[in-house]
C-alpha cells in the first residue's frame, strides 16, 4: 500500500529532529513508501466548496542541518491525498479551530489524524472533565470568588490557562501566596477564556508521566521530572525525560479513557498523569515518541502508521460525532 500523505505542520526547519514526534511519523511513513507533502496551516484554503492546500513535496532524513528538502510548491485538492496528518502545535485558539472546520471537509474519504472533529471536541483541559474520578480535584472559572474558595479548601493549588500548552502560563500558589489576585488581573487581561484551578500535586516532584495511547491502548511511557525550584514538569520548561513502566492505577486510567479514544478516532493521544491522577489528555499535536523509542527500543510511530494504514483499508469508517 501506497499512500500520498500530507502532513499539516509548523516550518519543517526548526524542528528539533532528536526529539520531534512529526519527524519520526514522517520517516516511518517514507521508509512505507509512501508520498509525503508538507504545508502550514495558513496554506489551507477553501474556494468553490472544495479544500486546497499550498504544499511542497516533502522528502526527510536523520541528518542534523541537512534532515529534509521540499520540492515546488503547488496547490493541491485535499481530496486527492489519502491521509492527512494535523500535526502543527497549539495553541488551541481559533486558527486552530478553523483549521479543523476545514479539514472536516475532507475527513473521512480524506483521512486525517486525528479526526478533526474531535480534536475540535476536545481540547486537553476540558476532555479530562469528563472523567472526574480519574482528575484531581479541579475548578473552570472566571469568578475570582470561586478562586479564592477554592484555595481556601485546597491550601495549595495550580493556576494556568485553559488553552495553553508547554507548561507556559502555570503558576503554584500556596494558601498564604499574596499573589493569587494579581495573577487573576493578570489572566483577565490577556484571556478573554475562564482559566481552570487544580489542587496542586506534591507527587510532581517525583514526575509527571506522559503515557501514550495508540488506538485507545497504552504503548508506552516517559517520566517527566522538574528542575529544581520548579513546579512544571514540560520538556519546554526543563523537564528531564526519564524512563518509566506503568502502574496499575495508570494502566486503570488507560483502560478508563481507551475505548472513548476509540470511539471517536483518535488514533494518537498522550495523557499527563501526576501520581493517581490524570491532568491532561492530549489529542492536538501529542510528543513523546523519540523519548519513549530510546529507553524502550521501541518504534511507536511504526504501530501509529500499522492504525493508519489498517483504518484506511477498512474504509477509514471511524465516527465523526
């Protein structure tokens, strides 16, 4: 099977190639044999009722300053592809949300990774609600008051945005912080979204897991440890990747949320965990595979693209809704 494969990313020469999740899937798919194209996602365009995207050959290799070469640029049919995957990173604003609307237009004769509407359906803070015995205890809101509340009961707690990504914007505050009404200033100023409030976690000092699921089944795991003197845990924030098993509360949280990752195509997801305790599920853009490869000599973006290639020869019939 041959498949012309078109991957929605962000510019190809600044990813980091030892570390880049987009990267590996686009090497296993070429070592297929299968066609690669590359575009941003502002190249998408919808005119005459028909999705077109300005998009370049692509070709990849494991060479540092040298790892791709894009042939000309052309204006392509979505339809004509036979797989899309929607890899650029958050955050999930409204670019991003558009970008679904329009890949929703092609999905599913076109298939996209993952199915558009559903990554619409369910941005990484607001779908862990929907499993509220597997999430600490945990607040969305634009009333200052329910904050103070909250942290009244709590003591300590996490503010951070509700689309944010990479760690950025998250803030610890213990129960006698004076800062907690000029963070909430601050947030009302540059976030027109409620912000959400989680009882803050000691257990991250020990790490915060990112499990990966593939098809709705746990296919490995990276313990992200905090720097010193640091509340997050994100790579982009100095996380150290560190090798991790799962446990069994872990391996309950992955069979809890599988068959809903199932149900609604959502063929690569990461989940953070921090103790007994899911905090995010990421569906957008998930990372991790790299790091998961090298402490578990494993090809995960090979059992990705075995989905891939099974879910378009079945028709790629998954729901949309």
């Amino acid at each position: 099977m041959s498949l012309a494969v078109a991957i929605q990313m962000d510019p190809i020469e600044a990813i980091d190639i030892e570390g880049d999740s987009t990267f590996v899937l686009a090497l296993e798919a070429q070592r297929r044999g299968h066609g690669l194209y590359h575009y941003l996602p502002q190249h998408l365009s919808l005119k005459d009722s028909r999705i077109y995207a300005q998009m370049q050959p692509l070709e990849v290799r494991r060479e540092k300053g040298n790892h791709f070469s894009l042939g000309s640029p052309q204006s392509v049919d979505l339809a004509a592809m036979d797989v899309v995957l929607m890899r650029q990173d958050p955050p999930f604003d409204m670019s991003y949300i558009t970008a679904t609307h329009l890949l929703e237009h092609v999905h599913p004769e076109t298939l996209v990774v993952n199915d558009p509407v559903q990554v619409r359906n369910a941005p990484e803070k607001l779908f862990v609600t929907h499993f509220p015995e597997l999430m600490p205890p945990t607040l969305i809101t634009s009333d200052k008051r329910e904050v103070v509340a909250f942290r009244a009961e709590h003591q300590d707690i996490i503010v951070k945005p509700l689309f944010g990504n990479g760690g950025a914007g998250v803030f610890h505050l213990g129960p006698e912080d004076e800062n907690l009404n000029a963070l909430l200033e601050l947030f009302t100023d540059l976030y027109r979204e409620p912000i959400i409030v989680q009882r803050y976690l000691p257990e991250v000092r020990q790490g915060d897991k990112r499990i990966i699921l593939i098809d709705g089944h746990p296919a490995g795991a990276i313990n992200r440890v905090p720097p010193q003197g640091e509340a997050r845990s994100n790579m982009h924030a100095g996380g150290r990747a560190e090798p991790a098993k799962l446990t069994g509360r872990e391996m309950e949280i992955c069979e809890a949320i599988g068959p809903t990752l199932q149900e609604r195509g959502l063929i690569f997801v990461g989940i953070d965990v921090i103790g007994d305790y899911m905090t995010e599920i990421n569906v957008t853009s998930p990372t991790g595979l790299q790091e998961i490869n090298r402490f578990d000599d494993a090809c995960l973006e090979a059992q990705i693209w075995d989905v891939i290639e099974r879910r378009y020869g079945a028709g790629h019939t998954a729901p949309s809704a």
